[in-house]
C-alpha cells in the first residue's frame, strides 16, 4: 500500500522525479515546453555581479523568476535595461508573452513603467504586502 512522507530535505533525485515525471505529462497533455533558461547580467569593470535578471522560456512565455540590483545600481534605468533585453531574447526565442510576481511596491511600479499590467495578485503574500502577477504581450 502507498505512503506518505513529509520531507524539509527532499533528494535530489526525488526532486527529479517529481519534476520529470509532471514534465512527461505536460509534453504528451500540452506539447513539449521548450524550456530553456535566460539570465541577464550587470557586473562592473572586475566582473562583480551588480545585478541581474534569471528565468527561462517556456510554452511562448518568458517567465522573469528574480531580477535584482545592487542598492548603489538602483534608480539608474537598470532594471528596464535588463528587462528589455530579456524580452528581447524572449522575442527572438518566439515568444509571445512575459510574466513577473513581485511583493514590492517600488518594483510594481519600475514593472508597470515597463510595460507590465497586473492581471492576479495575493494579499498578505508576505504579511502586510501583496504579490502582483504582472504580464505583458511581446
């Protein structure tokens, strides 16, 4: 008979799995996803890391998973730059649409400049903020 288990350190196999396993299932329920990963870099004349942007495309969709920058970098059109970039290669990629989520409302708002519209959101996502779905058409 099957069982349960609860986990907080799944294996990596058993992650793999799962994950091979529902993407089976999603390439014979919808077609194959075409998933691959996108990142967009800042980084300054050593190298370091000052920002950056990381998701992937799937199904005709660029999916934007985290875009940071470093506090110094903030305020100076970076964030649209990685953006527009993304969307760029997303587009190149034949994609149709970009999604993002995000919790914070200086973020919404760099978002919303770029072109995003809020079509969801989860209040209390964390307490005391809401997490906006956002997308927009490429």
């Amino acid at each position: 008979m099957p069982t349960l288990t609860l986990t907080a350190n799944p294996t990596p196999a058993d992650l793999a799995t799962i994950g091979d396993s529902l993407t089976a299932f999603n390439d014979s329920d919808v077609g194959p996803s075409n998933r691959q990963p996108l990142a967009v870099l800042l980084r300054d004349e050593a190298g370091t890391i000052l920002g950056g942007l990381s998701g992937y495309t799937a199904w005709g969709w660029l999916y934007i998973q985290w875009l940071w920058l470093a506090e110094s970098q903030r305020g100076q059109g970076w964030a649209a730059r990685l953006l527009d970039m993304a969307e760029t290669e997303a587009r190149h990629r034949g994609c149709h649409g970009a999604w993002i989520d995000t919790f914070n409302p200086l973020a919404l708002t760099v978002y919303q400049r770029a072109g995003y519209t809020p079509f969801g959101s989860l209040p209390n996502f964390p307490k005391g903020r809401t997490r906006t779905f956002l997308q927009k058409a490429l």
